[in-house]
C-alpha cells in the first residue's frame, strides 16, 4: 500500500542540526510532491516546505527557509528534511506529506499542495 | 501571509448531530482550501480539498463549502467515536501555506 515511513525520535541540543528521513513505497517516488509540515506540542501544524524528486526542486516557507534544506533520493525513494540551528522552539513532531495529484512533465495538478498521504511523524526534542 | 481562524475553538455534540465549523481568512481566495481530520498521537488525515471536494474514501457525511474569505465543514450527522477529534482548515492559494488554530469536536 501507499507509505511514507519516517526516521524515529531524536534529542538535539540547541545549536545542532537534525536530518529526518521519509522513505516511500507502493507508488511512483517521481511524480509526486513531498511536504514537509510540523506540530509543536499542543499547537497548530506549520507548512515548511516541499521537493519535486523528480527535479530536485524545492520551495520553502520564509519562516525557516535560512534554517531548511529538504533534499531527496530517487533511487532509494527517500526524502530529507534538515534543520540547523535548532533551537527550543523547533521542539515539535516532524512530518512528511505527498501531495495530492501527480507532477507529470512539466505541470502538476492543482491540488498538489494538498496532503494526502503521512507519514507517522518524527518527534524532534530540542534541550540543554 | 494569510491568517486563517476557525469557529469555534472547541464544540460539544452528541451523536446524530450536524455541526459546521467556519475557516475565515484573513485574504480573499477562490477554492484552494482544505480540511483534515486529527486523533490524538495520528497524522492528519485528508477530508475535504479545492473547498469543496471529498477524498476518496471519506464518508460523504462531510462536505465543504465556501469561497472568499469564508469556508465552511459540515459533518451532517455525527457517529462516535471516529468524527470526536480536531479538524484544521489550510489554504492554499499562497504562500507560505497556512493552517487555521484547530476545532476540538468533543463528546456532550
């Protein structure tokens, strides 16, 4: 079945980076969107950013878009999300989204930047 | 960016009730407007995109509607346990995408 399967939890001292992986099985790695969206405790979700594998393209929120690299790796069929300079508010739970509709060619569907698949989360815990 | 709030923050009902809750942005926008469902420790699950259109695989007890500055979900008879959870609007029509606060639908 369509997946997205996440790295696990990870504890970062202020400061540091951390690298989440999102790996996907059960359809076309290429011709789909990955997001990138996060849940701090208790709070609202946020939209970071999302990569076009099949290009590499990306394009990122500006509210993180100095901290964020999210990259991807289409023979393993797996995303990256990488946050530096963490710290105590980047404490929240990471996901991975595809988007809706494809990106066949040159164009994408109009919902694509709706999400429709998750994966299960990544908890990130920044402390000292 | 363009702020999104639901009404209400948080609703009590009972079992068969119809109950709507209201995204209003802060920028007027035509249909990229979605809604998700969440349970406590889960993902977000896909409900309602383009304002109007149900996922595949959703009950058809919800739908959506909307367009401007107002959006609106109906879930037209609640069934325990599976609608008690939070639900979140998010627009799409610009960047960066934003989420409403969240409607916590609770158990009277």
């Amino acid at each position: 079945q369509v997946q997205l399967v996440q790295s696990g939890a990870e504890v970062k001292k202020p400061g540091a980076s951390v690298k989440v992986s999102c790996k996907a099985s059960g359809y076309i790695f290429i011709n789909y969107l990955i997001h990138w969206v996060r849940q701090a405790p208790g709070q609202s979700l946020e939209w970071m950013g999302w990569i076009k594998p099949a290009s590499g393209n990306t394009k990122y929120s500006q509210n993180v878009q100095d901290r964020v690299a999210i990259t991807g790796d289409t023979s393993a069929s797996t995303a990256y999300m990488e946050l530096s300079s963490l710290r105590s508010e980047d404490t929240a739970v990471y996901y991975c989204a595809r988007g809706l509709g494809d990106c066949l060619g040159g164009s994408c569907s109009p919902d694509v930047h709706t999400f429709d698949i998750w994966g299960q989360g990544t908890l990130v815990t920044v402390s000292s | 960016d363009i702020q999104m709030t639901q009404s209400p923050s948080t609703l009590s009902a009972s079992v068969g009730d119809r109950i709507i809750i209201t995204c209003r942005a802060s920028q007027s926008f035509n249909d990229g407007l979605a809604w998700y469902q969440q349970k406590p420790g889960k993902a977000p699950q896909l409900l309602i995109y383009g304002a109007s259109k149900l996922t595949p695989g959703v009950p058809p007890r919800f739908s959506g509607s909307g367009s401007g500055t107002e959006f609106t979900l109906t879930i037209s008879s609640l069934q325990h346990p599976d609608d008690f959870a939070t639900y979140y609007c998010q627009q799409y029509n610009r960047y960066p995408y934003t989420f409403g606060q969240g409607t916590k639908l609770e158990i009277e």
